[in-house]
C-alpha cells in the first residue's frame, strides 16, 4: 500500500493515476520501492489488487479503476473493500474479455485467492488496541495471517515469558540453594549437639570407645 503503480511514462509525467491501497506483485525481487514502474520491473504488473472504498471513491473504484486493472494491468483478481460497513467483493478478471467477474464467497463472505493460496475475509481481531472486524488474510486453518502489529506484540509476548521462565529458574535456584544451606545448618547444629553430648559423657569418666557407642559413632568421629 501507500505506493503508486505507474505503467506508461505519459501517466508517470502526468501523476493522474492514485496508486492502490493494497496490491501484491508475485515471483519479484524484494526490495525497497518508492513507487511501482512496470517498465522497470521487467512489465510485471499486480497480481492482486485491494481497494478500500468509501462514498467519496466507490465510482471510480468500480468505474475507471476497475477497467484499468482489467484491461490494462490485466490484475488477476480484484477486491473492494468497504471498512465502515464490512462489506467485501471479489472479482476474478476473464482474459478473454478483459472485464472482471464477480467471484463466490463461501458461508463466512470469505474469497479464496487462487494466485495466493489464501482466503481474504473479515476476521475478529485486535490491532492497535482496538478489538474490531478487520479484513484479513487468512490461511486454511482459518488463522489470519500476522500484521506487523501481531508479529511486535508476539515478539513482546516471547520476551515476556523468557523473562517469566528466567525469573523462575532463578527463583527455583535460590530455593535450592537455601534448602542446601538450611540442611547444612541442621548439620552442623547436629553435630555440635553430638560434640557437646560427647563431651559431656567423656567427663564422667567413661572411655572414647564405651561413649562412641553410645552416641552411634565411630572412635574416629568422636575425635573431630
């Protein structure tokens, strides 16, 4: 969208021609474009053209344009696209007498383009935050396509729950390091009880060997 087709150099001199809202060149070099020169791109004009029309433009969109696209740019297929009342058609072009014919929608208004492979059609959906109806394309498991909006908001998703993972491995790994401190202190308070106990009985007068058994210990532990 936002770019103009150009297919004479007369029109290119003359800038009368308003570029598509949205249209789709297949098997091209992509690259960055101010503008779409046929002459410059080997005669290669759009495949598939989308038109957003309103009160102000619906004459000349069904009018001059729609005979352009036919008869000159010989678009495959051609849709208008009404964004206030929903409404969209889809016309496939006859090349045999260069004018379009009103293609079928299936049971949910949706057109499947044969030179996409895709289904165009209004979807629910969020985009700029606005919870609305939009006109999307959409594959065969009736997914919509992602918009740049769609990728940026998965990407912050993606980020969002690789932090979530890595604060909660973080979290885990302090747990762990904590219950590994907690069992070393009971360790350490345990065997200060059996040095204390040890001693204690060692001062009675019995021998290493007689409080070692009684504590469940070896002679060498009751030595450290």
């Amino acid at each position: 969208g936002n770019m103009f087709v150009y297919y004479s150099e007369l029109q290119s001199k003359k800038n009368d021609f308003r570029g598509p809202d949205v249209f789709v060149v297949l098997d091209t070099v992509k690259k960055v474009r101010r503008s779409w020169v046929v002459w410059e791109e080997d005669g290669r004009t759009p495949d598939v053209v989308i038109e957003l029309t309103s009160p102000s433009t619906e004459a000349v969109d069904r009018g001059e344009k729609k005979r352009i696209y036919a008869r000159t740019l010989r678009t495959a297929e051609y849709y208008l696209y009404d964004p206030y009342e929903k409404r969209l058609e889809g016309y496939q072009l006859d090349l045999g007498r260069g004018e379009y014919e009103p293609m079928t929608p299936d049971d949910r208004g949706w057109y499947r383009s044969k030179m996409l492979g895709l289904w165009l059609g209004v979807q629910r959906g969020t985009f700029q935050g606005l919870d609305e109806l939009w006109l999307r394309w959409i594959d065969d498991d009736g997914l919509a396509l992602p918009s740049e909006g769609d990728r940026a908001a998965a990407e912050r998703a993606k980020a969002a729950e690789e932090r979530a993972r890595a604060d909660e491995q973080r979290a885990r790994a302090d747990e762990q390091r904590a219950r590994a401190d907690a069992f070393e202190s009971r360790e350490q308070q345990a065997q200060e009880r059996l040095r204390v106990a040890a001693r204690a009985l060692l001062a009675t007068g019995q021998s290493p060997s007689e409080v070692a058994s009684l504590l469940g210990i070896s002679v060498d532990e009751l030595g450290k």
